[in-house]
C-alpha cells in the first residue's frame, strides 16, 4: 500500500515539474519577442552593385596563354594569360569573375582558379587583360578554358 502511495505521489510530482517548465519556457519566449520587437531598428543599407551570374552579353573573344615550367619541381608551373572580352550588351560592368579550367592532354580537368578583373567595361566595348598570372599549377597542366562567372553592373 505504502508503495502505491509512493508511486503515485512520484508520478504527480514529476507530472508537475513538466507542466512547470513547459509554461515557464512559453512566457519566456513571450518576454523574449516582445523585447525584440521593442529594441529592432530599422536601418536603410546603402546602394549596392547588382551583381550578374554567367552574364549573357559578355564573351570572352581571344584567350592566349603561355607557360613557364620548372621540371625541378612538382606543381611549379605558371600561365600567364592574355584574355580580351567583349560586352554586346547595353549595361557597363565591372569586377568581372574569370574562372579557368586547366586540363591534361586527355582533356580531364586538373585545377580550377578564379581571377577578378577590376577594370570598367562599357557597353559595346572590348577589355583585353594581359597581366593575368596563375602561379602553383599542376605539371600536367596543357591547355585550358576560360569562363566569365560573374560581373557587377557598374551604376
């Protein structure tokens, strides 16, 4: 009889606790939504670029490349690039994103890169880039693709 007793006084107890806490944890989260709501400011972010993902209306028009390898050690050749860009549409951009893709003789893909060009591109206009420098490439390194990921439109 004692046990029962026991077991039951236990049970009423722990069931207490729970509803304790679960209503202790709601008026919580109420105190904790309304102190937000009362301390939120509204701040106006300056202008930004707009920023154009595999823009249509730039093309890469000639990509040049020339290596400079050292055989003495793994991963030390380099390219230097001479890539010119042409902008066929009406908005002028700038940050252009250039993502090369060096492959091997078989034409597997042996390392990616980016590279930022910062210099302004008007609409209708041509950009040749020829301080391009890619430094650490792999030895089997033969060829590559360039690609323009990204441009911000100039405002």
């Amino acid at each position: 009889m004692f046990r029962r007793q026991l077991y039951h006084a236990i049970t009423f107890i722990l069931i207490g606790v729970v509803i304790f806490l679960l209503l202790r944890g709601r008026s919580e989260e109420k105190e904790r939504e309304t102190q937000n709501i009362r301390s939120q400011t509204i701040a106006s972010e300056p202008s930004s670029p707009v920023r154009a993902i595999l823009p249509r209306d730039l093309e890469i028009v000639d990509a040049e490349v020339s290596w400079t390898r050292n055989p003495d050690e793994k991963d030390a050749s380099a390219a230097h690039h001479a890539i010119t860009i042409r902008n066929t549409g009406g908005g002028s951009y700038v940050g252009l994103w250039l993502r090369m893709e060096y492959n091997d003789e078989k034409g597997t893909p042996v390392e990616i890169r980016t590279y930022e060009v910062n210099d302004p591109l008007p609409p209708g206009g041509t950009l040749r880039v020829s301080d391009i420098a890619i430094d650490g490439l792999p030895d089997t390194a033969s060829d590559f693709h360039a690609a323009i990921l990204s441009a911000d439109l100039e405002l």
